[in-house]
C-alpha cells in the first residue's frame, strides 16, 4: 500500500488503466464465451422439450380393447393418429423457425426440427398438417403419425 502512495498521480492513472484492460481482457477471453455457452446449450435444451412437447401433444393412441372387433377401416391396437390437423403458422409458432424447409414436385412442405436426441418432421398439404415423422438420432428408428391411420409406419 506504501509503494502505491508514493508514485505519482500518472503512474497511478496508469496502473489504474491497466487493471480495467486486463479485467476487461479476461471478462471479454474467459467469461463471456462461458456465458455465451451455457445460454447456447439451454436454447438447445428448450428447443430439444419444445420438440417433445409437441409431438407428444399432437399424437393420440388408437387403441381399443382386445374384445372389440376392429373394423376393416380401424387401425390395429397401438397405432397412433394426429390428435390435430394445425396450420403452418400454428406449428411455426410453437417450435420456432425449422431447421430444414422443402416443398414438394405436389406443393407440399415438410419442416424440420432438430433437437440433441430427435428429429421431428412435419408435413402439410394445402397449409395443413397432414403428418409428423418423429426420429431417434442416437438410433435412426422412429416413426410416422398421419391425420389417417392407415398410412401408420415404423421404422
């Protein structure tokens, strides 16, 4: 403390300069990229529950009891079915914008989004979902739901 009060008024401004640039340096080096990383990696979590949500919230089990004879036009037990048909912008607004956009040769879009475990694609005809492809990217399996259910596949 005694070797500081006896500099002179620059040498302390200086020193004073220096200790800003060098936390500045370390705040700007070391902390913000820290910050900056765990705010990426909880988008990416939110974004990766949006998903899920989502999916989970359109997709309806078509199950009936074993004792029923299922109709020729019904599917089998455990088939899913969309629980819903949203629109585009619907669907936008609740998952954010797509990772992936395409249309088809007929006028049909399939939207992506990407999560850290799932993939989830959905596909509308005439502004209209008509179908979700759900797919595990540790494993490649999945599955596709549509408003029909006799267009049910897993993969």
């Amino acid at each position: 403390m005694g070797w500081f009060r006896s500099k002179s008024p620059r040498t302390k401004a200086i020193l004073i300069q220096l200790a800003i640039a060098v936390g500045l340096i370390v705040y700007f080096k070391i902390a913000l990229p820290k910050i900056q990383e765990a705010r990426a990696s909880e988008a990416v979590e939110r974004r990766e529950q949006s998903i899920r949500a989502f999916y989970q919230s359109m997709v309806i089990d078509q199950s009936g009891s074993p004792d029923e004879p299922a109709a020729k036009s019904d599917p089998p037990a455990g088939r899913r079915r969309l629980k819903s048909m949203p629109a585009v912008g619907d669907v936008e607004r609740s998952l954010g914008s797509p990772d992936r956009s395409m249309t088809d040769f007929r006028g049909g879009q399939h939207l992506t989004w990407m999560g850290t475990e799932h993939r989830l694609e959905a596909s509308f005809n005439k502004g209209t979902l008509y179908a979700l492809t759900w797919t595990d990217l540790r494993s490649g399996h999945g599955e596709t739901v549509q408003e029909w259910t006799a267009q049910y596949q897993e993969f």
